[in-house]
C-alpha cells in the first residue's frame, strides 16, 4: 500500500466503527436472504423476515428448487454458465484482440474505432431491444443460446480497459525484438505479449461474468422457452406465476432461487480477487 | 440500472510509433476486425434500424407503414410524458449519483487509508453487492420493503410508528436510489479504491516533508490524483441513471398506481413497444435519450479533463 | 444517434463497406416488417366440417403449445397417451401479459409464435382482429355452440368467426372468511350497500382488518362495470366508441368511491406475498372475484382452510346479476403450419378428455356438460367447511349480464389503467375522473392505431 512507505498511522476504532455501520447495511439484505430462504413457504407467510421462525427448510428449499418442474433450474443454471462461457469468454477474447491492437498498433481508423465504441454506450440498450430483436428473428437467432450470446460477445469497458493496460504493460521493444526474430504480428501475440496482458484479462473476464450471469433483459425478450432461460429471467418467471387464475407462488423457492443465483459469483470473486484488483489498478493508471 | 459498462476518457496517449511501411499500416485491424464485425451486428445494425424505424409511422392494426420524416422527433420533443420521465431520471441523477459516489469514496478512502481494522474484509463485502443481478437485488428489497409483513413493518413495529413506508408514493424514488446504491457502491469503491493503490509514493513522500496531515493529503495529494477515476465513475453513473430500468421495471409489479409506463424513458420506450406495438415511436425515444445521454456524458468529460492537473 | 454522427466526421473507409452491408439488411428487414403487419381480417372463412382435423390427427404431426395453466402439463401428457403420434412441445412462455408480449412479437417477427396459445378472453379480440388467429368455424367447431356457458361462448365468437374453445371462466362471486365475519356479528351483504356499511363496521370494530384489498386492476374494474350494467365499449370493425360516463358505470363508481375515500381496503398488492398472508390471517375479509379462486384458495392460502365461505356476488337492487371475471380460451395461431393438427389439439384440450384433469386441478370449466353435473355441483368442499360451493358458482355462471364486449387493444388499454385510473386508487381521487382520462388515453392511441374512435 502506498501510504505506508510514508508513515504507518494507527489503526482507527472510530474509523473501523463507522465502517461497520455501512457494513450491515450491505449486509443487511444479504443476510434476509438467507434466514428467508432457510423458511417454508407458510413460515414465510407468518413469521417476522429478521428471525428464524417455523422449521428449518432451507436445505429442503435447495432441494426443492433444484427439482420443481422437472428440475428446470438445474436446466437455468446450465444455460446460464453456457452464456457466461462462451458470452463472456468470446467477449473477454475480442476485447483482449481488439484492446491491444488499439494500443499497439497505429492503423488507419483507430480514433474513430474509439469514437464509436464510446457513442454506442450512451444509446440506451433496452430501447435498441426492438430492433435487434426484429433483425433477430429476421436471421432465425431468437429462442436460440445465440440470440442471448452474440449480444453479450461485445464489452466496450473490457475495450477500453484492455487497452489501457496492454498500453503499459507491454515495451514497444519486447514487440520489435521478436519482429527482428521474424515472428509475424499474431504470433508475437500469443507467444510474447499475451501473457504480459493476464491480469487485465482476468479482470475483464471477471466483469463480463457478472454482467452476463446477471443479464436480464435481453434474454428476457429474445428467449420465449423457459428450456433456454437463464437463471435471472427463470427466477423473475417464477416470482410472476403467483399471478391470477391458477396462481402458484413459490416466493420460498423465488429466495432460494436467489441465493443459489448469487453464490457461485461470489464465490468466484472471492477466489480471483488478487487478479482482479491488480488489473483494475493497472487500468486505473493512465486516467 | 443497466451494467454496460462504458470507457468514455480520453484516448490513451501514446500509440506506439511502429511500421511507418505502407503494407504494414493495415495490420492492427487483425486485431480489432473481430471486435468490430460482432460490434457491427448488435451495436450499429440495430442503432440503423431504430434511425429507420424513427423516420416512419406504422399503426399497429391497420393501414401500413408511411414516411414521416423528422414527425416523431419533433413528436418526443413535445410529449409530456416524455419529458416527465426524463425530468425524473434527472432527479434521480442529481440526488443518488452523488450520494452513491461519495459513500464510494469514503469508503474507498477508509480502505486505502490503513487505519481500518480488517480492511480486506471490508473490501470485499462492500464490494458483493455487485456480484447480485439486479433481479434479485430488487426482488429482495421489494420483499424488505413490505409495509405489512416485510423488514419495513418489523422497523416500524420496533419504532411504534408507521412512518416507514418505502414503497408509498412519496418514499418511492428514494426507495429505488436505495437499491441502486446498495448494488453499485461497492463498484465505484473498487474503481476509487484501484486508482488510489497506484498513486506514486513520491507524491506522499513530499506531503510528509511538508507536514500535511491525513485530511490535507486526502484533499491535496489523494483526490487530485484520482480525478481521472472520479470523471469515469460519474460519466459510468450518468448513463446508468438514465438507462435506468431494471429496478423500477420489477418493482413495478409492487406498485404500478405509482410506477406506471412512463416511469423512466427507458420503460417509456420499453412500454411504447411491448405494450403499445409503436415500435417507430419507441425507437425515436430511444434515440433522443441516447444524443442527451451521449451530450452530458460528453460534457462532463469535457469538464472533468479541463479541470484536470 | 450519436455514433451516426461521430463516425461521419472521420474516415472510416475500411469499414464503411461493411456497415453499408448491415445497413442494408436493417433496411430489408424494416421494409419486410412494413409490408407483413397491418393486415386486417378477411371475410369469415366458409363453416367446414371437422374431417379434416380427424384425418390430421390420424396423420399425426409435432405442434408447440403456450400455456400457464396448472394442468397444461398433466393434459399434453394425457394428450399424447392417447394420441402417440403427435407430439405436443408445451411450453410455459409466461404468465397473461408476459405471454401476450411474446405472442405479440413473435407474429410481428412472423416466425416463432406457438400453433397453439393460451388466451385470456380480453385479449382475444386483438388478436383475432390483427388475423393472427385460425378461425375455427372452418373446422366445424362452431357446432360446439351448446356445449358452453352462453357467457363464454359469447367471448370467443364474433361476426367475423370463432377464435377459441373456452377452457376456464369466471362468473363472479363474493368469497368471505366466515370466522372473521361471525366474529364481529357482520351479516353476509347481499347488495352493495350492505356490502359498504358491512366494510366500515368491520374496519371500525378492528382496525386491522379490511372488508377486502383493491389497488386497481383494470380486468376487475371492467368486470365490476358489467355486472353494473355499464357497458363502455362499443366495437363496430374499425369504428369504436368508448364511454366511462354510462349509467351503469356511474352506479359502480358511486359504490366503489365510498371504500376508496373512506380507506377501507387494505393497502395490499393483490397476488404479493403480503396479500397471500393477509387472506390467510383475516386482515382481508372478502374478495369479490371470479369462480377461478377456491383452486388458489387451496393450493397458496392454506392459513384460511376452514374459514372462508362463498356467496353470491351482491347486487344493487338484490336481484342476482354477476358478470366474467378472467378466464381464457385456447386457440389456433395463424403462423401455424399445422392448423388442423393444432385445432384437433384444442378440441380434446376443451371439448374432449382434455376437460377433467383441467377441474382436477382445480380449474372451472366452461362446458355445460360439467357445469350442470351432480358430481361437480353437489361436491361438498372441506376447505370451505364442507360447503358446496360449486351450486353457488355454477349459478353464478347463469347469472352473467348479457351483452359485453371488451376493446380490440384491450391488452394495451390495460397496460396503461395504472397511469390513469390507477391514480384514483392512489390519491382517493374520484373514480369517474381516473375513468375519464383512462378514456381519453385509449381515445388517442386507437385513432393512432388506425381506428375511428370516438368517446361517448
């Protein structure tokens, strides 16, 4: 930490104190969450949302979720990992191309690649929702993994911050070296600078998972089987069956939906976090 | 509010002055083709067709599809309910976008500023909201929300009042600024946080010779030096403000007497094509509020590099 | 457009080309979807007979059914029993609107949508008059006539042909929790002004309970203006007139004005989980809704077993009158490539062995044959103390007022009741003005839209 080559200041109780107070309020919901999902559907209904109450469900609230209708969110979880994988890997991969030809390579066209990225992200993308799903259906893609993934190959910040990091991170000279060798420009890429580029990639990486593992409406209008759903549309679904004639609420199986959804994100963040963090600094420093 | 992220900064200095040979000009698009061609069918494709679609009025039942030239626009220009919705993103702009930041900056400074007990720990739980989809963020707070039987009632319960009511009419934008703070605070920290690792040691080693205290150094050294991240998360937060649709959108289900379907432009346009079949209408409000969110996001750039060291 | 404009001021020929390409194949697009909406509805199809939707179902075939239903699941498999060779793929592609929304699209994308579909009776006149539905009097069907409730009937069938077999309906009735009623000495309201004075005895004798909860939904609101007599909407092919000011309405509002502004609902979102407890511990004391309800009474309000009792909807001058409230028909969907096969499907679905696991369920069918037979009527119903309700609801049935037509874009009239009428639930605003500016919206949007309307 940069501070601490100055002076090595006091750990602070104030400090620490008022911290935690915006601590529980971050956890605050989090941790609703879980005493609700650990309820059955009745005790739910009837017991105060801070405590436990009524006998303890959550596990059968797990395995209840992963088999109602046939186990359908077992099927959500799997279309949801397939559109991180390869939405959120292939954008990761055309980020990282496109992010380090921009910095590396002068070319005819650069800015305007540049002006352009920037100006798309300012159209809001729920109104382009239409046109893209009538030129969809158009090629036959809606109701297909495609019309949810070819959408998502594109990450302007994965762009932007690629860019940013291959810029420093990799010397012109290490580039010329290898040219003077006789290596052509892609092979220079897989083999010299790509994995100068690793902590940038991971950080991309981990961004476009959140935002494809979270992405909610574009496959909410593209997909019209619940057989291709992601996790965040099938769990709206399930909220809106308690709706109207035949109704059938399943809010404990909505928050244990819910929590399950979170969990693996989590869990990968916490794993990677030594990647993630240095490849943000590393983007942070040309600002 | 939509997640996309967006890089509006100044182009990175410095592109690297190789291959002045004519037949080697070309060759960085090898690397960006790829990008650009997939960038062309979800990005340009549907912006053409909704530029298109604007031009043209087609009723949805019967008779066809008629030119009308620049009509819709001056239509969007003059509609109420437009304007009501973009009035309401531009409060909602002024009051949680600061408040949001700023929380991120406190936080971000706390953390940074090694008096904190288990700081990691605080990094990281402050930064998982984040990892929540805004489905399920929402579908919670609505839950929590609840009046009657939710969190609200059970603090209203230990209160003895009635006071607490997120989802009434007068509560309820603070109420949705709540659950667009509480997901995105732990992302700007994070982008605050990452800026101020990195600022050079030399800079602290001159505040300390000339005695500056913490504060002095946090308005001094600190902030100044991450201007640059500030600039980026105000123009992130911009343009989520005014996409902003998922929220209202789910909480809808709650309270639709309050949140009808012009809310938010972005419901405004969504409601105008699902619900209403005015698919050319919606496309033209899509396009307005994309140049006004592209005109701010632009100016305040502008402003953030000007003011700049 | 932003981008349009950036990329104009540089040079941008390498990839000029390649969005020249993209635009085109937008332009081809924009132009295919001008030319494929806006059809209106030919003339009725000449009344056929069913042998030609035998003999599809003999050839066998795969076809794609939407539906939400409880049951759907339980008939397609019963379907398929018995018929091995056709194979239904059923999908659950929302609930009501959501499932509307992409029906919607998916015909103005003209690929996609389902050979058969699930649809409530209000937006079955859209659908039918944008031609997207198969007019089912070429299959014979429109013999079926006898076979169902002459309220049903009445919403799949217009001049133009027949768009559905009806599966449930929802002749109205007043369900009450007995325990909650007996307990403050409240008699069961027979006329709305019993039912009035009934809510404000029972808010002022305990102020946690509430004679019922309304936050305005537009398909009660409209059923509520039938059963008063009211009759808004005029449908004359492209000619509709529209008025919330008829003598019929005005009875409602007048009634209905005094809950709202005298705070006597529970300010409760009905079908949220606060309202499935509040139906379950007495804070909400009745619910005046359609004969659809005892089956999520049973299955989601298991705190109220034993409590809740039914009775005839009240009335203004005590003599019995209900009106519709919800249901759904299925029908045959244009785009399908399959028509005959898809209709065989419909005719067992709601006219064939389709019809028992749909009451099994807990459905309430709109089939004569049913809704007259002793094992149905006369069956005493624990959850309702033993009460049986079915002889309260299947004359509800045959009390609907005659006679109502719902608008030809009723599911966007619905959409946009919260921004207008909505209003009065929210503020204690008076009825008739919140009806009036809903009127005025659905005024503007079907002239838009290309028909002649004019308000009463």
């Amino acid at each position: 930490m940069a501070t601490l080559s100055v002076t090595r200041p006091r750990k602070s109780r104030t400090l620490t104190a008022v911290m935690a107070l915006y601590l529980v309020y971050t956890l605050v919901p989090l941790v609703w969450l879980v005493i609700n999902a650990s309820k059955t559907q009745s005790a739910l209904f009837s017991t105060s949302g801070l405590s436990f109450g009524g006998p303890f469900a959550l596990f059968d609230n797990i395995g209840r979720t992963f088999t109602y209708n046939n186990g359908i969110f077992f099927r959500w979880l799997g279309n949801t990992l397939l559109y991180v994988v390869v939405g959120a890997g292939g954008a990761t991969l055309l980020a990282t191309a496109a992010g380090y030809g921009l910095a590396k390579y002068r070319f005819p066209g650069r800015r305007a690649v540049f002006a352009i990225v920037l100006g798309a992200v300012a159209v809001p993308t729920t109104a382009l929702a239409v046109p893209t799903f009538l030129m969809f259906s158009k090629l036959g893609l809606t109701n297909t993994p495609l019309a949810v993934i070819i959408p998502s190959l594109i990450s302007p910040f994965g762009l932007y911050l690629i860019w940013v990091y291959a810029a420093d991170a990799i010397p012109d000279e290490l580039m010329e070296a290898a040219r003077i060798d006789g290596a052509g420009e892609l092979r220079i890429f897989l083999t010299v600078t790509l994995r100068q580029l690793v902590p940038g990639i991971v950080t991309v990486a981990l961004f476009t998972m959140v935002q494809t593992w979270n992405n909610y409406f574009l496959p909410l209008i593209m997909l019209s089987e619940p057989k291709w759903y992601p996790l965040t549309v099938g769990l709206n679904q399930w909220s809106a069956q308690a709706n109207g004639a035949g109704a059938q609420p399943i809010f404990n199986l909505v928050l244990t939906g819910s929590l399950l959804t979170i969990i693996p994100l989590v869990i990968a963040f916490l794993l990677m976090q030594r990647f993630w963090q240095s490849g943000l600094s590393a983007g942070s420093v040309k600002q | 509010m939509t997640s996309t992220a967006a890089p509006p900064v100044p182009v990175p200095a410095r592109p690297t002055p190789t291959a002045r040979r004519p037949r080697r000009k070309w060759r960085g698009w090898l690397f960006v083709a790829p990008f650009m061609l997939v960038f062309a069918l979800t990005f340009i494709a549907p912006v053409v067709y909704a530029f298109v679609l604007s031009l043209y009025r087609d009723q949805a039942f019967f008779g066809g599809t008629v030119f009308v030239g620049a009509d819709n626009y001056v239509q969007v220009l003059g509609d109420p309910k437009f304007w009501e919705s973009f009035q309401r993103v531009l409060v909602f702009l002024a009051v949680q976008v600061p408040i949001m930041l700023l929380l991120a900056l406190v936080a971000a400074l706390a953390i940074d500023s090694a008096r904190l007990h288990a700081a990691g720990f605080f990094r990281i739980v402050i930064f998982l909201p984040y990892a929540v989809p805004a489905v399920v963020a929402t579908l919670m707070w609505g839950f929590i929300y609840g009046d009657h039987f939710g969190l609200a009632a059970d603090l209203n319960h230990l209160l003895g009042t009635d006071a607490v009511k997120p989802l009434s009419q007068n509560w309820l934008l603070t109420s949705i600024g709540n659950v667009v703070t509480w997901e995105f605070v732990g992302y700007n920290m994070l982008i605050f946080y990452s800026a101020l690792k990195v600022i050079p040691t030399e800079l602290f080693e001159a505040a300390a010779i000339d005695g500056a205290g913490t504060f002095r150094v946090i308005r001094s050294v600190k902030l100044p030096a991450i201007r640059g991240a500030i600039v980026i998360a105000t123009i992130f937060s911009i343009i989520g403000s005014f996409q902003l649709f998922n929220e209202p959108n789910i909480m809808r289900n709650l309270v639709p007497n309050i949140i009808g379907t012009f809310y938010t432009p972005n419901m405004y346009a969504y409601n105008l094509s699902f619900a209403g079949q005015q698919y050319n209408y919606s496309a033209t409000v899509a396009i307005v509020m994309g140049v006004i969110t592209a005109v701010i996001a632009y100016v305040v750039q502008l402003r953030g590099s000007r003011k700049g060291m | 457009m932003s981008r349009h404009t950036v990329v104009k001021g540089h040079s941008m020929s390498r990839i000029r080309s390649r969005a020249k390409a993209f635009a085109a194949v937008a332009l081809a697009a924009a132009l295919a979807v001008g030319c494929s909406s806006g059809s209106s509805s030919g003339p009725a199809a000449a009344t056929g007979t069913q042998d030609s939707v035998d003999a599809a179902l003999k050839a066998g075939g795969t076809i794609t059914y939407w539906s939400w239903t409880p049951s759907a699941k339980d008939q397609v498999a019963a379907f398929e029993k018995e018929y091995p060779n056709v194979k239904v793929n059923y999908v659950n592609a929302g609930t009501n609107k959501d499932e509307y929304t992409k029906l919607q699209n998916a015909i103005k994308a003209g690929n996609g949508a389902p050979d058969v579909a699930q649809i409530e009776y209000y937006a079955l006149p859209q659908f039918a008059l944008t031609d997207s539905l198969a007019n089912l009097d070429q299959y014979g069907f429109g013999s079926f006539e006898k076979d169902y409730s002459a309220s049903t009937w009445a919403q799949v069938k217009n001049n133009n042909g027949l768009y559905g077999l009806p599966q449930d309906s929802g002749p109205m009735a007043l369900f009450y929790n007995k325990e909650v009623f007996d307990k403050n000495a409240i008699a069961v309201p027979k006329t709305w002004e019993e039912y009035v004075a009934a809510a404000k005895k029972l808010h002022a004798a305990d102020p946690a309970k509430y004679i019922t909860s309304d936050t305005g939904d537009p398909g009660a609101v409209l059923s509520m203006i039938w059963q008063a007599g009211g009759r808004p909407f005029t449908v004359d092919g492209r000619n509709v007139k529209i008025d919330f000011g008829d003598a019929g309405t005005k009875k409602w509002t007048a009634m209905w004005d005094q809950l709202i502004q005298g705070k006597q609902f529970a300010p409760i979102k009905e079908w949220s989980d606060d309202w499935f407890r509040a139906l379950g511990d007495g804070t909400i004391a009745t619910l005046v809704t359609g004969a659809w309800m005892p089956g999520n009474f049973m299955s989601s309000v298991t705190g109220g077993s034993g409590k809740w009792a039914v009775a005839p909807m009240p009335t203004y001058d005590g003599q019995p009158v209900t009106a519709e409230n919800g249901g759904s028909a299925q029908s045959v969907v244009k785009q399908s490539a399959n028509p005959a096969l898809a209709a065989a499907f419909v005719r067992w679905l709601n006219h064939g062995n389709g019809v028992q696991p749909f009451i099994k369920s807990g459905g309430f069918p709109s089939t004569t044959a049913d809704l007259t037979s002793p094992a149905f009527v006369d069956e005493a119903v624990p959850y309702f103390g033993g009460q049986k309700i079915n002889q309260v609801l299947t004359q509800a049935s045959k009390d609907v007022a005659k006679g109502w037509t719902y608008l030809p874009y009723q599911t966007y009239a619905n959409s946009v009741f919260s921004d207008t009428a909505g209003k009065a639930y929210l503020n204690g605003t008076p009825l008739d003005a919140g009806l009036a500016a809903w009127q005025q919206a659905l005024v503007d949007y079907g002239n838009q839209q290309g028909f002649t309307v004019s308000a009463g």
